[in-house]
C-alpha cells in the first residue's frame, strides 16, 4: 500500500474502432490487453478535444455569480457557474472572459485557473479548467443560448445552503465552489491587490 | 437577479430519436422550442439509468483510501474514490458496500450519504451518490477488474497536496474530497459513536 505514484505499465491497444456516431459524439471501441495478459473490450466517446471552462466570477470577496440554464441530459434546469467549450483560436483565458461576458454580462480583468478536471476519464477525454474571475467590468456579448440564463449573486456565507440545493448537483460546479472558497480562504488580500 | 428559485418553464419536446447506438451508449436527439418560441437541436446521451456511487472509506478520522485505476477514456491511470454502477436489485448502499469489497478489500458498518450527484446534465442524466463510510472491516470480494487496483491510504493533513497530483483529476472525486472533509470538519464525532 504505497503512497508514493508507481508507474503502471498502461494496458496495449490491440484494435480501436469508431462504432457509432452522432453530429456531436463519436464512440469509440477499444480491444485492450492489460500487463497481466487479461483481455478486455472497452468503450469510450470522443469529443472535440478543444476542452472547456468554468468560470467562478466574484464581484466583490463575499459573492460569486452562478447561472441557470436548461440541461438536456435531465431535461430540467440548473443551477451552476458559468461554462463552455474554449472555441477554435482560443486558449483557456480567452474562453472564460467570453463565456463570462455572455452568461452573466461581466469581463474580468484577472484570472486564477484553480484546476484543470477531468468529466469521467474511464469513458471521456475531456478536460475542464476551472478558473476564478476577478476585477469584473460590465460587457455583454450576445451569445448562443437560446433563451436569457437566469443570473444569481450567491453570498460565500451560505456555500452549505447552495450544496442543499436541489437543482447545484453537477460534479464540476461543487468542485469548482470548494476550490474557489479554499482559494478565497487561503488568499485573503487577493481582492487588494486587484484594488 | 434573484436570489430564490424561480419555477421556470421547461423548453416542449418537439421529437425525440435515438441517432446512434453502441453496446454501452445511446445517442438521443431532441427538437426542442424553448418558452420564448425559439427552437434548437440538441444531443444527449442515454445510460443505464440506475446510478453510480462513490465511497470515501475512512479506517480512521485522519485517513482515507484511495484506488489507481486504468481509464480508458483517458488511455491513462487515474488516482480517485472506489466507485462503481449500482447492479440491478441492489440500492445505492448495497453497491458501495460491494464495490469496497472489491476494490479495497474491505467492507463498511456504517454510511453517511453526503450528496447526488450529476455527471454533466447538459449531455447526461447520470447520477453518482457519495458516500462516507466508517467502521470498516476486512472482506475481499472478487469483482470484473482486469488487473488487481493499487491501493493508498492518505492523510486527511495532506488533501492540498493530494489536489495537486496530477492523477487525481476527476471532478467527481474532488468533489467527494471536499464534501466528507467538510462533513467530517463538522461532525469531529462520528468517530466516537461507531466505536
């Protein structure tokens, strides 16, 4: 029971294969033998590889803005940070400033990437940079939702309320609000030095 | 910007298609109009529907355990929680018990469940409870894993630490990081009543 990283004699890719697609996703079949000579057959999708960003914006040290906005896969609406996919010649930064101006109507004129996470690495190759946004000036984009998100000012104070919240359940968003509160709490002039 | 949840109106579905389909996954498109009257397009994927869990085990206040896994999505190993699908005819305790004694070796007397939570609901509906379990004791169960998973104890002092390992990505098990340290942080007694 080691504590220290081993590395680990990853497993052969014997055959890939794309056996199905959509406008959006591709899966992919993957025959795998691993370095004790087991034999598996595995699946996994395939994204657009550019990567994401969430973007945890505090207009002041006691405050962030969450949004909520309608997710397909439960056909109902959710509460949670800002986020998207980082477009074609962008890098991470650029994303989150464009995706803030959109969503909540700020830019920032700083950013702190707390955390780049992983969605569900046994079935997915997708990579989401969680970043906090601070310094903020009102700009608004007009983006591509198809209805206006609905804006929130969530006090720090009360982060247990917002775990009790019935519709603040997605992975990435609880993450990324104990990373930003951790970060707050351990970087208390931060919001000085951006006076 | 409101502060409380406003009861919003969930977009009609207009058509609704399975658009591709592997052994594991399906592909489901919607149309979808929106309360304003705008329509859009969207995918989703559809799983198993019965739900995953995930088990922060504690042999002691100060210690958790850790598994290394392969992941295939990622074609690398990633350091996080056991966790595993509930298996038909069980519930969410029956399949952490389990999958401890699968993947750790040991089994659990008590559970505290700390959060749902959801994958990415925009393209999922896949739900994954935490769970905190205490008063362990040894049983090995062999499960489906091709290769034997290596196993860490780690320090609850070294979590910063832990959050810096560049295996220990997915947004799941940070999550559940901070999750059972906080309840832990509030509850310094949980350990007394089990003894």
């Amino acid at each position: 029971m080691a504590e220290s990283k081993l590395e680990k004699q990853k497993p052969d890719i014997l055959e890939q294969e794309i056996v199905a697609q959509s406008r959006l996703f591709k899966i992919e079949q993957l025959q795998l033998r691993f370095s004790n000579g087991e034999e598996r057959t595995y699946e996994r999708m395939r994204g657009s590889g550019r990567g994401a960003v969430m973007v945890v914006a505090c207009p002041d040290p006691e405050h962030f803005y969450l949004v909520r906005e309608y997710c397909a896969g439960t056909h109902d609406y959710q509460l949670g940070f800002p986020k998207g996919l980082i477009d074609p010649g962008e890098d991470a930064l650029m994303a989150a400033n464009r995706e803030l101006k959109e969503e909540i109507g700020f830019g920032a004129r700083r950013f702190i990437t707390l955390k780049s996470l992983a969605l569900a690495p046994g079935y997915f190759n997708a990579t989401m940079h969680i970043v906090l946004a601070l310094d903020l000036y009102e700009e608004h984009l007009t983006g591509d939702e198809p209805e206006p998100l609905e804006l929130t000012r969530w006090p720090r104070h009360r982060i247990t309320e917002l775990l009790q919240q019935a519709d603040f359940t997605e992975a990435r968003s609880v993450a990324a609000l104990f990373l930003a509160d951790a970060y707050l709490a351990r970087n208390p002039d931060v919001f000085e030095l951006t006076a």
